[in-house]
C-alpha cells in the first residue's frame, strides 16, 4: 500500500505539489480566520525590591538588609501585604498593593521609602 503512494507520488510530482500548495493555502486561511482573544493580567499589583549583596551569609542579609527594608516599607498606603525571601547573597522583598493602586505611583512610593533608607543602611 506504502509502496503504490510512493510510487505514484514519484511519478505525479505535479499532482502532489498541488496538493501540498492547497494544504498551504487552506491552512493560511484558517489561520487568520483564527478568533485572537487577549489575555487579562490578572496578577496582583506587586512591587519587588531585589538587593544584591554578595559577601554576607543568609543570617546577614535577613538582619542587615531585608529587614531594615521591611521596616522601611512597612507603613505604606494601600499596601495589603509584605513578604521577604533572603538567600546567601540575594535579599528579595515584595510589597503587594491593592489591585485599585497604581502601578506607578506604588513604584514610586517604594522608591521613596528606599532613598530615606539609604541613608541609614
């Protein structure tokens, strides 16, 4: 059976070059008929402070720096959660905000809070 498909494929080379070009086309057209739907994000409104500090241990980077910047950051408006992970080296803070919060504006509170923070680290 094979056998007779490859055999008349080798002898029509038209016929099937046809046909592979009405496949093209009718996938073509089923493409851009496809219905393009977009996602919402639905992720909540965070902010992430990442702080690289490559000489201290995970002990000295939870005491010397997530914690001052939790401290830091632990009276800002709309904010409904605060949640640190501290590896050797590594200090990731993630401030959580309303979903009603802007993007930006919680961006830049955190910002501020980190500028009066430098100071003092």
């Amino acid at each position: 059976m094979i056998e007779r498909i490859i055999r008349y494929s080798l002898h029509h080379k038209a016929v099937v070059g046809v046909g592979v070009l009405a496949l093209l086309i009718g996938g073509l057209v089923a493409f851009r008929g496809l219905p393009m739907d977009a996602v919402p994000d639905i992720t909540n409104n965070q902010v992430q402070v990442i702080t690289l500090a490559p000489t201290l241990a995970t002990l000295e980077v939870e005491r010397f720096v997530s914690y001052p910047v939790e401290q830091g950051l632990a009276s800002l408006p709309r904010m409904t959660e605060l949640r640190s992970i501290s590896r050797f080296g590594l200090s990731q803070v993630t401030a959580v905000f309303e979903d009603g919060m802007d993007t930006y504006l919680a961006r830049q509170l955190v910002n501020e809070r980190l500028q009066q923070l430098a100071g003092s680290m």
